[in-house]
C-alpha cells in the first residue's frame, strides 16, 4: 500500500492512457460539518469522475466490467485520487467466472420468422453450436419455479416461455431443467428488457434468455392460436478471472464503531456504464477525498469500491464472507453500512431503502439500526425541502451480505428498469411511463445519461452521512460521539451465499 500526501498537484497518466489531474487538499481546509462537507463535495469535483470513467472506457473497449482492461484502469484512477488526498488504499482479490458472448440470437422460426429481442441471462450456459430449436411450451403455472408448477406441461425437448417472479431467475432455468426442457425464455412482469442473472455457475441449468413483457405476451398469443418455433443460440467465451475490492479508510477515528460506505465500480459489459454505477463511484470517490480533510473524526469511516456487483454482488459478499470467517469482531465492529449503486438516473427518482417498511414490506430480514440509518437520509430530504420516496429494501445491491449477517444497512436509489409514474414525475419531473434509466445495461449507459441534478442531490446527501455519521453514530447502536458506548453487539449470521441477484 502507499501512501502520499502534501500539497502537490499530480498530473498521472494510467497504464491504459487516460490521464487524471489529482491534487492533494489544502491544510488549511477542515469540511467537519454537514454544511461544510456538503459545500466542498462539488458537481463540479463529481462530473470530473465521471467524465474520467467514460474516457477509461473509450479507451478499453467500450466498457469497465469485471475482469477487463477497463475495471483495471478504473480501479488505478481511484487509487491515485485517493491516494493523492492522503489515504492508503488495499485491493482485495477474489475470483469469478467471467463470460463473454461469441455468438448469440433469438429467432422465431414460425408461425413468423423474425428476430426477438432479448438478453442472455448471466451464467447461462450454452446452446449446441447451431443452436436449439424446438417449440415452445409453457408450464402450468406461469412463473415455473419448481416442478408442481410443471405437473402436467409437455415440455421435454422444448423451449419453454416463462414468466418473471415469485422466484430467482436461477430457481426458474433449474425446474425447466428438471421438467426436461431444452431452454428458457424468462419474459419481464413490468415495462422493458429483462437483463437478469443466474446467480452463479451451476451444470444444473438450461440455455436461459430474458425478453420483454411485450414479447412474452406477443409469443403467449400466438402459442394460444398454434404451435411456435424458436430458435436459441448462445456461444460464450467462460473462464476463470480474478478481481478485486478497493479499501480505504480515514486516518483518525475510533476503531472499534466504524461508518462503512459503498458503491460498485464495475459496469456491465454492454456499455461504460456511467450510470451504472459510475454515478455511485464518483459521488462516493469526491466524499472520500474531500472527508480526508477533517482534521479529526469520532468514528473511522470505511470506503469500499466493490467488484463483480454486476455478476451477483460478488465483491461484497466476498468481503463480507472473509470477515465471518476470519475476523467476525471486526464485522461486529461495522456501525452501519451505506450503499450507492445508481444515485444520478437520467428519469430519477430520489430513493430510500425503506428499512421501516413504511411503503414496502421488505423481502428480507431488516437489522436493528437500519430504520436509524434510513433517516439520516430521510430528516436530511426534510430539513432542505427535498421530495423523496422508498425503494423496497430488497437487499438487491451490495448491501445484501451485510444484512445477512446483521448489519444495519440503508442506502440511496434513483431507479433502474422500474417505469416512472405519474405520481413520481409530479415529484421529481421527467417522463411518466419510461424506465428511470432508459439505458439500463446497454451501450447508451454513456457520460450523456445520467442527471446532474439527481447527482448534486445525492452527491449532497451522501456528504452529509458521511459526516454526520463520522461524528456520531448513536441513533443507529448507541455509540456516543464522547466515546462512551452503549453498543449492543450484532449476532453474526451464517456466512451469506456468493452469487446473489444483482442491480
């Protein structure tokens, strides 16, 4: 690890040629409050990241995802920025299966040849070389989650037509496999593509793809007036890579009660992905350096750019999972974790976790001290005015390992492939009826979508958590800002399954 500070300004050049003008911070400046943070975490500062993010993956191919040139360039831009603002900074490696698509396509053979629109699932194996064709079928029960939901349905040799819900994407290509299926068509419940993940390798699944609401329903008709055929390609290019988390942590800070802010730094394949999530990485990166400059913290203040999200959330529950097993003290020393995966949506919403289930019923068990942690967020919006609404706690980010093993977790959202409302636009403006990223996972997710208003709002209020939670933790577990401590420590759950769903 290295370690620099000083006064100096720093002109660094990547070994993938993008070049990144770093300084240090000025003695003299000491952001110890909210409005202080808030004042020197700046778009402008923020937008810089970002537009450092598209030139590294202009110059890699297109994209930053896990286990290429562009994560690598990526992950030396943060390093440097935090290295040059006075932090040392720690890569933890892990492995993962990377996958990249030779060939692929979804055709309908007859009633109408033509193409489908669709997305291979993650993990999906593939198809013979030629591909599958067959006729599509479909289970009993719409959402094939297991084989009561197949009693009856012919579907041996077949390609069968499922619906999204009740159950993982994983659980879905299994049973098909189960009932003798040769692939799985997974059509969306709501508006937009289905871009999902099988959660992990498994030799038990069949050929998987997602495609639209509006496709299912077009395929459901026409099997309902007469057989379909569907032809399914898929070729991949599957091997073992290794990656890697970026740590880093303030220098003064108690220990023992420490404050721990995340956001993922890999993007999807398909694209740069800028608001997915450079937006998180960026706004957490400008917190980072300007939080460098409080000459004295209570607590000390963890920042993690987490790799592999895209693939199952394996970064952070690799992180989480070596610290179950090897140090659960320092686990049970975490206060509360934040979580910043897409805080700049170019339709945004300005989003929540609902830990206090006010909206959603969450989906998953909810730690002491996440209700606390969701209004350090909550009373912030308030006291400025700020609309805000909940997103489901569903544990569909990086913060799923933590809450699985007892820490209290909140976060912020501005929306994926959910469709904006008209409610919602009376709140936040934008287009009723699109997605809160049209670009989800695509090659459009560039430095042209994303909203610099969502990011000065939540570049904003990550600034004021950061510091506010520095100072004080007590609300969440206890732990006064005088050092007295009333902090009741977190059980330590069984250690969390690698390979969860993904944003």
């Amino acid at each position: 690890m290295t370690k620099r500070s000083g006064t100096i300004a720093l002109s660094i050049v990547t070994a993938f040629g993008v070049a990144a003008s770093l300084a240090t911070p000025a003695a003299a400046e000491n952001p110890n409050n909210s409005q202080k943070m808030r004042k020197a975490v700046t778009l402008e500062a923020v937008t810089e990241h970002l537009e450092q993010f598209q030139a590294i993956a202009d110059a890699n191919d297109g994209n930053r995802g896990a286990g290429t040139s562009g994560y690598e360039a990526s992950a030396q831009y943060v390093e440097q920025t935090l290295q040059a603002a006075g932090y040392e900074t720690e890569r933890q490696y892990f492995t993962f299966t990377y996958q990249e698509t030779l060939a692929d396509s979804l055709t309908e053979v007859s009633p109408e040849a033509r193409d489908i629109e669709h997305v291979p699932m993650s993990y999906s194996p593939d198809t013979p070389e030629g591909g599958i064709t067959a006729d599509l079928a479909t289970p009993t029960v719409a959402t094939g989650c297991d084989a009561s939901e197949y009693a009856g349905a012919d579907v041996a040799g077949k390609i069968v037509l499922v619906s999204r819900g009740v159950c993982s994407f994983g659980q879905k290509s299994l049973a098909a496999a189960e009932a003798g299926a040769a692939a799985a068509v997974i059509y969306n419940n709501t508006d937009g593509v289905l871009n999902g993940t099988l959660g992990e390798p498994s030799d038990g699944y069949v050929p998987t793809a997602g495609i639209t609401q509006a496709e299912g329903q077009t395929l459901l008709s026409k099997l309902a007036a007469g057989p379909v055929v569907l032809n399914f390609t898929l070729q991949q290019l599957i091997e073992e890579r290794e990656t890697f988390n970026i740590l880093a942590e303030t220098a003064t800070g108690r220990d023992d009660n420490v404050v721990m802010l995340g956001a993922h730094l890999d993007g999807a394949y398909e694209g740069p992905g800028i608001s997915d999530n450079a937006t998180g990485s960026a706004a957490l990166l400008e917190t980072a350096v300007q939080l460098a400059k409080v000459n004295k913290l209570n607590n000390k203040v963890r920042f993690a750019f987490w790799g592999a999200e895209e693939l199952g959330l394996l970064g952070a529950t690799h992180y989480v999972n070596d610290l179950v097993e090897n140090n659960p003290t320092e686990l049970d020393n975490i206060a509360t974790y934040l979580n910043f995966d897409m805080v700049g949506s170019p339709n945004y919403i300005i989003g929540v976790y609902d830990a206090d289930q006010s909206t959603y019923e969450a989906p998953v068990e909810v730690p002491e001290g996440s209700i606390a942690t969701e209004a350090i967020f909550t009373d912030y919006f308030d006291s400025i005015g700020q609309p805000w609404v909940d997103t489901e706690f569903s544990g569909r980010s990086d913060y799923q390992p933590f809450i699985e093993n007892g820490v209290a977790s909140s976060g912020l959202f501005t929306g994926a492939d959910d469709i904006k409302t008209e409610e919602e636009v009376a709140m936040f403006g934008g287009t009723a009826g699109i997605q809160h990223d049209p670009n989800y996972h695509t090659a459009a997710d560039d430095i042209n979508n994303y909203s610099p208003e969502a990011m000065d709002i939540n570049s904003d209020a990550i600034a004021h958590a950061a510091i506010t939670l520095a100072q004080d933790t007590s609300s969440i577990n206890g732990v006064e800002s005088n050092g007295k401590s009333g902090k009741p420590k977190k059980q330590v759950a069984p250690q969390a399954p690698e390979g969860q769903a993904a944003a």
